[in-house]
C-alpha cells in the first residue's frame, strides 16, 4: 500500500532523534494540492488516530525516547529508562521488596500508574497483575528489544484513548517491521564502595551490627535477544518474530552501609540505629499503663532495655527476576482494500520479594503458671508475688500478654510472584474507497498469577504452641491443644530458653497461596475520511477537514484468589487478612476525531490547524461520562510554531477501586502524637481520638513505626473529572539542527479517587474534633495505641477533594558538524519545573503542597526542578560516545525540619563501535561518580532508608553488550 493512500506506520514513530521533535518541515516547490497530496508520508503520532504528515510537530507536546536512547543508557527493564524522565515518577519498581506486585509501572506527573495510559503500538495492555497495586500494565510484557522508540503525551488524552489517560499516554512503539537477523546479549553488574564517612557505619558499629563489605559488584543481569524478520517475495507482507532472556540477581541491604540498619537520627542529626521491638530474645508485655515488659535472656526475665531488631540486611534492594519473551509481529497487504495484521505475545515473568522473618508480632495471649517450659526464675517472676499473673483475674493466669519473639531460627519471607502474560491483536485494515479508510482490530490479552509466600507463621498454632502444660503420663511439655485433641499436631514452642526445635518451627510456619488472573477484550473500529473530497475545507486552506469516527467495546476482569490462611489472617507477617476479589467492567464509547486546517499558506501564518475529539463513554455500572478536547497549531512560518489545548477528562474507577474487600493492613508514620511518655499532641487532642486520660502518657509507641489501618473498595464511587490547560512555543531552525519547545501545562482532577491517608485523617481528628475523621480512628481499649491487634484508622476509597499539577516542559535539541570529517556531535535537553504538585485530601479543607517537597504525605521526593542533557558525538567510523547528565533538584523536607535533600546530579558514560558486517561494542557507567543516595530516616514507602526507585540507590551501573545483525 503506498503512501498516498495508507501507511503501514498508523503505528510507527512520528520522531526521529534522541529525546526530540518530529522532523523539521521541508520546503515545498508547490502548494498545488495534488502535488501536496503526492509527497506527503502519513504516520500516526500519539494523542491522535488521525495519520500526520511526517513533517508536523504535534499540536500536543510529546516526548519521545528512542532505541539509540535506550541502547545509550544499557538499562534492561523499560521502566529503567521511562524512570529517568522528569515527567516520570515511579510506581511498581524492581527495588520495591515489602509489598512488591512483581510487576513494573509508570506514574506520569506523579498523577499515579492509574492515571497513566500504557499502550503498545497505540493498543491497549492488559491489567499487569491481579495483586493489590498491580492493576495497571506492567512494563515487564514489552520486550526492551523491540522497543524501536517511546512516546509520553503527558496531559490529557482520554478523548483519544478512553478514561484512564488522565495524566497522559506512554506507547511503546515496536520494531514490527524487521528483516534480517539481529543477534544481541549484555551483562551488566552495579560496583559499589561502602566508604561513608557521615557517621552511617558507625551507627551501624555502634549499635553491634555487622558492618557491610568495603567494596564489590552485586545485582548481575545478563539479557539475549534475537529478532528474526523478512519481507513476503511480492513485497506485500512481513513477518518479524523474536524471543528475549533475561535473568536478575538478587541485591541484599546488607551490601550497602546506608542500608545495613533501619536508621534514625537524634535532634544533632547523629545517625542511630533503629529496628523492630520484635526481637530475637523473645520479649513478653501487657503494653498497659505501668505495666511489665520482659525480654528473655539465658532462660531468665529481664527488664526490658529497649533493644531492637535489625530488619534492614535481610530485605531486598534488589528483586531477582527471570524473564521470557517470545512473540510476532505480522502483516499483509492484499490490496488497496484488505490489509491483515496480528501481534502475538508470550511473556513468563517470575519475581521474588524478600523481607525480614516473620515471628510473633504480639498476638494477645494467656500465660498459663504451670508452664513447665518456665524456669525457675522465669515462674516466679510471672506468677510470684508482685507478678503480673498476681495482677489478673486468675493469679495461676497471666492474662493478655503481648508475646513478641522473631523467628531468626527459620528464613527470612519470601513471596515467589510468577506472571504468565499472553497478547493477541488481530486486526484489518484499508481502504474503503478514495476518501475513506478503515482499521477495525480484536485485542486479547491475559495474565494468569501463582504466588507463594514462605516462611510465615501462623497465628493460631503461635497461641497453641505458646499454652503448654505437663503431659500426666510422659510427664513431658506438651501443648494443651493437642491434649485435648484440638489439635494433634501441636508443637510446644519454647521461646523461654534458646533451644527452638525444627519440629516447633514446622508447625508453626504456613505457606500461603494465591492465584488470579485478569483479562483484557477490546474490539475497536473507526474510518477516516478526507472531507475534502466533498468540498469541505475552510476558505483560506487547501486541506480538506479531515474526520475520524469509532466505535469500542471493551471488557476488563480481575480474579484474586487467595488461600484460607491469606483470608483468615492465619499469617503473622502479614499486617492482616487478605482477601479475594472478583470483578469486571465493561464499557461502551463512542469517539470521534476532526484535524480542520484553517489556514495555509497565509502572510500571518504557514498553517493553523484545530483539533477537536470527543468520547462518550457507557460504563457497566449504569454511569456515563463526556470527554472532549480542542487543540491547535499555529505554523507562524517554517521556524516559529505556536500551540495549545485544553481537554477535559473523566476517569472512571477501576476494578479494586470499586470492588476490593475492606481488610485491615499497614502504613507507615513517624510517630502517633498521642503515643509516648511525652505526647506530642496535648490531652484534650488525643481524647478526641479516643485517648483516655489514663491511657495518655502511657500508649506504646510502634517500634517499627507501622500503624494499622483498614482498607478496601467503594462501589459507590463516581467518576473523577480533571481539566488539562497546555500552551507552548516551538523554535526550529531552517537548516534542521536546531530546535527548542517550551509548554506549559496545568492537569487539575476534581472528585479524585482516591484515600485520605490515616495519618492526614489523625492529624485533623486531633486539630479540630469534627467527628468525620474521629470516628475514622479506632483506638484499642486497653493500649489506646494504634497498631496493636486490630487497632487502626479506616483509609478506604473515596472522592476526595483534588489533584494539582502545573508547571513547565522544555525539550530542545542541537546538531553540530564538525570539520575535517570528524562526524558531528547532537545535545539534547529535557526537563520539567514544578510550580504546582498540589493534593486536597479533603473538600474544602487544607491542601498539601508538595512541589520543591519530600516526606509525610508527600512521600517520596518532589522536586521542583528535574532534567536530562545527553551530549554525543558521533564520528564517521562507526564509534560514538554519548555522556548524559541526570539532574534532580533540591527538596525541603514537608514538616519545615533541617532534613533537606540537596540537587542530586548523576553523569553516565557510554562508548559504542560499530565495525564490520553488522557487529557493534557498547560498553557504558551509569553514575559513573557512585553518588550514594540520601539517607532518608522515616520516609514513608521508602526501602533502605532511600527511595531507590527515585534515586540511584545502588552504586554504579557498568554495563557491556554486542550485537550482531546481518541479512
């Protein structure tokens, strides 16, 4: 099919270059409209479905990345290299370990992967993973090799592509039209040197702890390639197929100084080690007021001395992960009027997340005196005179004590995630006549979860293993369980003396199992016509009004099935239960897209053009929503472009929004100010969440500084509403080597869906007394605290008030030939400027302010100012070598404390040569200086006291590869 009338690049690229624009506008010899019709080449630019001259610069401003980009930077996971863009926050990474989905996300504008559109060759992906946190596509089914360039419309593109485009679109554009064989395999390894001297090793010294390596090189990753393409003999089709191995080595905390301890800092900002009050030794209280509290120490009671437990070596910096890919991309041209098309994918994907073991988080139990696993000391210090048993009901019982006891004996946790994700699009596509074309396509897609986690502990067996008594005939420790045959199989667990035995270990570790899976069903049809044909153009242009209308069906499930022990909340470990969810949404859209060239060739204007889409969508749930967007561009001459829009957007709820169970889990905080021998908050504050006076001043504080809270679905949410305003200016020089673009954009979401964050709730409990948020807060009766049992805060979905995000893109690149045929060398920028990263968690109320922030609600840091500045230089002779610059600016800390994070600057190098019959090196550093990361003490949803999806938490990144193409 030629390019007059159809190009098979509706899913290609319209951007050549690294981090760049579409291609400068040529010269026209005539403006004669045939003539015109004649030389223009058609592709599809994401934010539209209708095909753009190759020469246009979108009337949206897009980003792109390109395989040069992505072989440049040596990373072998796709959310790598989407991760280091400014307009990218991460979600789902490879460092998360505690509560890790296996899957990879992206979060454009810090708007959540829930608001971000991930596409492959502008087709949809399904659901990444039927886990909690796993609902959006997971970066993991794109095969890196393939990738031939990425594009990020950030703001605003569900008139195009549905309701979950919000914050905008990332599509991955593949290499789907191949020919030949290409052959690529890459190691690559980080190198760190544990050489700090800002008193983190000493802490960890200081507190016993073993101190980590001096230097090495962990985290191993070995991927191959192969891609296998050829064209049909009569030029009309393409098959290309390929197939992608890739293995992860596991990184430990314990490998990295700033990660050998959960750290905190004293008032000075002297480093200290923190940890878990769930210690090895066993520790036994009743957390009430005046109460006892003992740790076990050689078979004796002891005062509890405030020691804790390092949790931070066991934990993963780094998931090991095993990845196979096989799949095919196929066309075929009939003729003018029938072309077939498929994308068939295979990915086998398994993760496994690490944390500390698990143990007897402090379940409420009743110490029976005739234990005969008490020794001597122990008996009568329980139950002696002036005991706690002599303070209880029962004087022979001490009644509700706290029993804490980690299970160093066993293994650390362990949750094996395997995905098996499958894909299919079939499609048609061509001409209907001269005027219209059509592309009518199924898309399939599949993702079936098997996951395991290991090394808990049940909950129950703890309380049967821990109520022991005398066997009358062997005279032996047995469990009472089993003597009255509740329970045959009990194991007493003596934690009193240091002799756990395997038998004990056994019973009380349960395995927990989930399956799942989610589907995807999307059939979508649209035709486009050149109006023009009929005469329907503007007065003042040549082109004629170009029309898009479409229809779409699609259908989303997700199934969540986990075992009895997952459901009841058997698992000590596990923050409580989790239970399955089922459910599905469909939805009905109409969409319709008009590209009206108003103007051409005029003395004030090249071309100005409008853009103009809507969507009607009919959800499942009896609720409809309106999407529209107007945009245009404004050619002032073949340098100057101006452009502009303005979109609104609705979202819809998803799957676990609407449908997930109300369970109780955890979150992190500081610190309860009610909590603590001297409270933060004031008495009359905490009585408003439920404090009594004689629990104030005596609430235990967490240790881990994990708060329980229940959280869960809302099917009665409505669909979230947000405004995208963008206007910018675009510089190209005539010669084409230079360009710049400069956007301004503000997204705003109403009626957001979302949480109010317990601790935003306690906090307005204790400042105001308004019964909305006090009687979110449920205190326990006896502890007052916040995390003991189930004791917690209600953080289920709701509408909130707003999401804000504002500030500006520049994107700008430059080519420079040098002389004396040394090749040239290319710079290309782009960063963004926060003025705005703004949440109101609550209608009406106080709005959080996150831009130039970090910690608290804001979480991870929010900088106002991000950027990337590639230099590379290119000669004649087939070597490159391209440097690049990563900025992250300064952030204050969100509670106004000295704990500023500085500009953070990362500089990569990497050399390329290409000799011989297809064959070209690389070999590359990434952080190249081993900038370690900031040592983040109390960072919510932080992981080694760093945020390492955010920072580069691991040292350098060395990288080698070599690829091999040939016909």
């Amino acid at each position: 099919m030629n390019n007059i009338k159809f190009r098979k690049s509706l899913i290609a690229a319209a951007i050549a270059g690294t981090i760049s624009f579409p291609v400068l506008a040529q010269d026209q010899e005539s403006t004669d409209e045939a003539s015109v019709e004649e030389s223009v080449e058609r592709i599809q630019v994401t934010g539209s479905r209708i095909p753009q001259s190759a020469n246009v610069v979108s009337s949206s401003p897009i980003s792109q990345v390109t395989s040069e980009e992505f072989e440049f930077s040596g990373n072998v996971r796709a959310e790598d290299l989407v991760n280091d863009l400014p307009q990218v926050f991460a979600g789902q990474a490879s460092t998360d370990s505690n509560g890790a989905t296996g899957t990879a996300t992206v979060s454009l504008r810090g708007l959540g992967p829930q608001r971000t559109l991930v596409l492959m060759n502008g087709r949809r992906l399904v659901m990444g993973s039927p886990l909690v946190g796993g609902i959006s596509p997971d970066l993991n089914q794109i095969p890196s090799a393939l990738i031939k360039n990425v594009e990020l419309l950030t703001g605003g593109a569900s008139a195009t592509y549905g309701s979950d485009a919000v914050a905008g679109v990332v599509n991955f554009i593949m290499k789907d039209d191949f020919e030949g064989v290409k052959l690529d395999y890459q190691h690559s390894f980080y190198q760190y040197n544990n050489d700090n001297d800002n008193g983190v090793a000493q802490a960890a010294e200081e507190a016993g702890f073993p101190l980590a390596p001096g230097s090495g090189r962990d985290g191993h990753m070995n991927d191959f390639s192969m891609i296998i393409g050829m064209n049909s003999e009569d030029g009309k089709g393409n098959i290309t197929a390929y197939a992608t191995v890739r293995d992860i080595n596991a990184i430990t905390q314990d490998n990295r100084d700033y990660s050998i301890c959960a750290y905190a800092q004293t008032a000075s900002g002297e480093y200290y080690c923190g940890g878990s009050g769930t210690i090895p030794d066993g520790r036994l209280t009743d957390f009430s007021p005046g109460g006892y509290d003992y740790f076990i120490e050689d078979g004796t009671l002891q005062e509890y001395d405030g020691r804790l437990y390092n949790y931070g070596p066991r934990n993963y910096f780094q998931r090991p992960d095993d990845r196979i890919t096989l799949g095919a991309f196929a066309n075929y041209e009939l003729n003018d009027h029938v072309e077939f098309f498929t994308e068939l994918g295979y990915v086998k994907d398994r993760s496994v997340s690490q944390i500390a073991e698990s143990g007897a988080f402090f379940p409420q139990v009743d110490l029976n005196c005739s234990n005969p696993l008490f020794s001597a000391q122990q008996q009568n210090t329980i139950c002696g005179p002036g005991g706690p048993a002599q303070a209880s009901g029962d004087p022979n019982v001490w009644e509700g004590v706290y029993i804490g006891k980690r299970n160093v004996e066993g293994g650390p946790r362990q949750q094996d995630i395997q995905h098996l994700s499958y894909r299919g699009v079939f499609g048609i596509r061509g001409f209907l006549n001269d005027t219209w074309s059509y592309d009518l396509s199924a898309n399939f897609g599949n993702v079936t979860l098997s996951s395991v986690y290991e090394n808990d502990f049940s909950i129950t067996n703890i309380s049967r293993a821990l109520n022991v008594t005398t066997d009358p005939e062997t005279g032996e420790a047995v469990c009472s369980a089993a003597l009255s045959g509740v329970d045959p199989d009990c194991v007493p667990w003596d934690i009193f003396a240091p002799n756990i035995t395997e038998e004990a270990l056994d019973y009380l570790t349960i395995p927990l199992y989930a399956t799942g899976e989610t589907n995807l069903r999307d059939v979508t049809g649209y035709v486009i016509g050149n109006l023009g044909d009929y005469g329907i153009r503007t007065p003042w242009s040549y082109s004629g009004v170009e029309l898009l209308a479409g229809i779409t069906s699609r259908e989303e499930q997700l199934i969540f099935r986990p075992d009895s022990n997952f459901e009841s909340g058997d698992g000590a470990g596990q923050g409580g239960p989790t239970i399955g969810t089922r459910g599905s949404l469909g939805v009905e859209e109409f969409f319709t897209e008009a590209k009206i060239y108003v103007v051409d060739g005029a003395d004030w204007a090249d071309s100005f053009v409008v853009d103009l889409g809507y969507r009607y969508s009919d959800y499942t749930t009896d609720k409809t929503t309106d999407t529209y967007k107007i945009a245009f561009g404004w050619d002032v001459n073949q340098e100057i472009k101006l452009r502009g829009s303005f979109q609104r957007a609705a979202r819809h709820a998803n799957i676990r929004e609407l449908y997930d169970p109300q369970s109780l889990g955890l979150y992190d905080m500081a610190s309860d100010p009610c909590a603590g021998v001297n409270p933060e908050a004031s008495l009359e504050a905490c009585q408003n969440s439920g404090v009594t006076p004689d629990q104030y001043g005596s609430i235990p504080q967490s240790p881990a500084n994990q708060y329980n809270a229940i959280f869960g679905g809302n099917p009665n949410l409505e669909p979230e509403k947000s405004d995208t305003i963008s206007a910018g200016f675009v510089y190209r020089s005539l010669d084409g080597n230079f360009d710049i673009s400069i956007d301004y954009f503000d997204i705003k979401v109403e009626d957001a869906i979302g949480t109010v964050p317990s601790e935003t709730t306690l906090d307005l409990c204790l400042e105001t007394g308004d019964a909305t948020f006090c009687d979110l807060i449920n205190r326990g009766e006896n502890s007052g605290s916040l995390w003991l049992g189930q004791d917690s805060i209600v953080e289920t979905n709701v509408n909130i008030g707003f999401e804000q995000r504002s500030g500006f893109d520049i994107n700008s690149s430059l080519i420079h030939e040098l002389n004396n045929d040394w090749g040239r060398l290319k710079f290309n920028l782009v960063g963004t400027y926060f003025t705005k990263f703004d949440t109101q968690p609550v209608v009406g109320l106080a709005t959080t302010e996150c831009a130039g922030k970090w910690g608290g609600t804001c979480e991870s840091p929010r900088p106002e100012w991000q950027h990337n500045m590639r230099a590379t230089w290119m000669n004649n002779d087939g070597l490159s070598v391209s440097a690049n610059w990563r900025a992250l600016g300064a952030v204050s800390h969100i509670d106004g404390s000295s704990r500023a994070i500085s500009t953070e600057s990362y500089f990569d190098l990497t050399s390329r040569y290409a000799f011989g019959q297809g064959v070209t090196f690389s070999v590359g550093v990434n952080n190249i200086l081993a900038n370690d990361p900031p040592y983040l003490t109390g960072a919510n949803g932080s992981n080694g006291n760093t945020y390492p999806g955010y920072f580069d938490a691991l040292g350098r990144y060395v990288f080698a590869s070599v690829s091999y193409e040939f016909m």
